[in-house]
C-alpha cells in the first residue's frame, strides 16, 4: 500500500475545555498520512484517480476553522472520518498538535489510526 502525506497543515481553530479558550481561536496542526494506492494516477499520469491533497487539505481546514469542540481528540476522530469519507483511503493516521496548550512545551496533542470499514451486505 503507498502513502500520501500531508504536513503541517495548519488551521485557527476554536478548541479548548476552558472558559477563556471558547471565546479564541488557537492554532492546530496536522500531519496526515493516508493508506492510498497509486499505481492506476501513476500509469496513467491522471489526477482524477489520485487523492486530491489540495482539496483534501481544503476540506481538513474548513473543517476545522469552523466546527467548536473542546477537545483534540474529537477533532482528530472528526478529521479521520472526514478523510475515509474518500472510500479509495484505506487508513488514515491523523496527527494533531496544539502548539500553545502547554507552557514550556512546544506542542501537545493526538495521533490516532484509523482504518475503512467495508460493510458487506449478507442478504
């Protein structure tokens, strides 16, 4: 299986369990990397049958920017389904930091794995 990345992908964000976080936004930062095959966008050099990391990202920071959640491990989850949405992504690791969340630190956060669940249908 090949993997396509995606780094420091950063988002202004409304996340935090405490009163003074609600009213702000605070930077995120997210490293992906997604289980993808591209063998047929490589033979054919075609774009639609490649994962599409710009629109991807697009959709990772609209996301972000505009769902409030308290806590980095909800948006990870969100972010995870949000990108096996595409059903041609086999797994998905979502990496989120919160640089500013902890004094003297230069980050904390999440990193999560997830696979696509194919459900077949026994009728």
């Amino acid at each position: 299986m090949d993997k396509v990345f995606i780094r420091g992908l950063e988002v202004l964000a409304t996340i935090g369990v405490y009163e003074w976080e609600k009213g702000i936004r605070q930077k995120l930062c997210f490293d992906l990397e997604m289980g993808f095959d591209n063998h047929p966008a490589a033979a054919t050099d075609d774009i639609t049958l490649a994962l599409d990391y710009a629109d991807l990202s697009r959709k990772i920071c609209d996301h972000a920017a505009t769902t409030v959640v308290e806590l980095v491990e909800t948006m990870a989850e969100q972010i995870a389904m949000l990108v096996l949405s595409d059903r041609r992504v086999h797994w998905v690791s979502v990496t989120l930091t919160k640089p500013t969340a902890v004094p003297n630190a230069t980050g904390v956060g999440v990193e999560i794995l997830r696979h696509q669940t194919h459900t077949v249908s026994h009728r």
